[in-house]
C-alpha cells in the first residue's frame, strides 16, 4: 500500500512540472527572446549536424555587408598541409548557391589564384597568380577573407604570400602595408558583429 501511496505521489509531483500541454502552436514575440539568441555566427545552412566519415569541418571566410562571415565547408581529414590546401580551394570555390541567395559574396578577384606554398611551423605561405584588381577595400576583405580561413586550422597561427618565389606586401585591416606575417588578430575588426 505505502509504495502505491508513494508511486501516486512522483507521479503527481512530476506531472505537475515542465511546460504545459497547448493545442496550437504559440508564437514568442522576437523582442523578449536575448539577442544572442536571436543571431548566430554562422549561416544555418553553413553547420552540418555530423562530418563524415575521413571528413572533418572547417571554417572559410567570405563577405557579407562589408564584414567577413563565417561558413563551414566538410574536407577531407589528413595532415595540416592537405586540409589548409582543400580549405583555400574551398575559399576559391565560393560561396554555396544558398550563401549567395543569403547576401554572402567573396572579395576575392576573379582572376586571383591562390596555392599552398608551404607551411613552416605555425606559418602558412600562400602562393598568388593572376591578377589582383580591386579597390582598397575589397583588396582588404580578400587579404582578411584568406588569412581568416588559414588560421581557422589550430595548428596555423600566420600567413604571408608570395608571388613566383618572392615576398608580396600585404594589407593590414587599417589599409596599411606590411611585410610581416599576417594574424587573425589583424583582421578581428572585419569580423561581424
């Protein structure tokens, strides 16, 4: 008799708890719900439940309203130097038809190529071909949309280019040009918000 006695009251205790049952759906005004909510870095379409097998997600880097966004693209898992090079041909590639439908673009010239040179220690060298026209500020968001992508593998902590074996200057965020090696740091500021 007591474990019925006891049985009946987890049973209401229980049933008294969580969220009540509703007919219908009811809708959540957009404004009582927190911002961090309400917006995501990434694009819903951009972060794929599961990789799969010998794959492995990366984030790639490409232009929304003058601000650099984050997508995520599936590559094949190997050592660093293979997914660096399937994470440029990615950035290379596009962004997805979906992407663009969503006001997601690349600031990377057309005619731009982009190669893994090498990667020496925690520094990636990225070789450039083809021509690099373009504004300031496109040219700033291509520089940021390429270091941004490279530094997103956890064993790349800098970039710099080069072109047929040479050193090539880049922009820094301000529009100033260095020889330096490139951090994502340098490029926090085109990130969106």
């Amino acid at each position: 008799m007591r474990l019925r006695w006891g049985l009946a009251v987890v049973v209401l205790v229980v049933g008294g708890c969580g969220v009540p049952a509703q007919d219908s759906p009811v809708g959540i005004d957009p404004e009582v719900v927190p911002s961090r909510l309400r917006e995501t870095a990434l694009p819903r379409e951009a972060s794929p439940p599961t990789a799969e097998p010998g794959q492995v997600s990366v984030v790639v880097n490409f232009v929304r309203k003058d601000r650099l966004v984050r997508s995520v693209r599936e590559v094949p898992n190997g050592p660093a130097q293979d997914r660096l090079a399937a994470i440029v041909a990615a950035l290379v590639a596009g962004p997805t038809e979906r992407e663009r439908a969503s006001g997601i673009s690349s600031a990377l010239p057309v005619g731009l190529e982009l190669t893994v040179s090498a990667l020496e220690g925690s520094r990636a060298v990225i070789g450039l071909t083809g021509e690099a026209d373009g504004s300031a500020a496109e040219n700033v968001l291509a520089v940021g949309q390429i270091v941004l992508t490279a530094t997103a593998i956890p064993t790349v902590k800098e970039v710099s280019f080069e072109r047929d074996g040479l050193p090539v200057e880049a922009l820094l965020a301000d529009g100033a040009l260095t020889m330096n090696p490139l951090t994502a740091a340098d490029y926090a500021a085109l990130r969106a918000g």
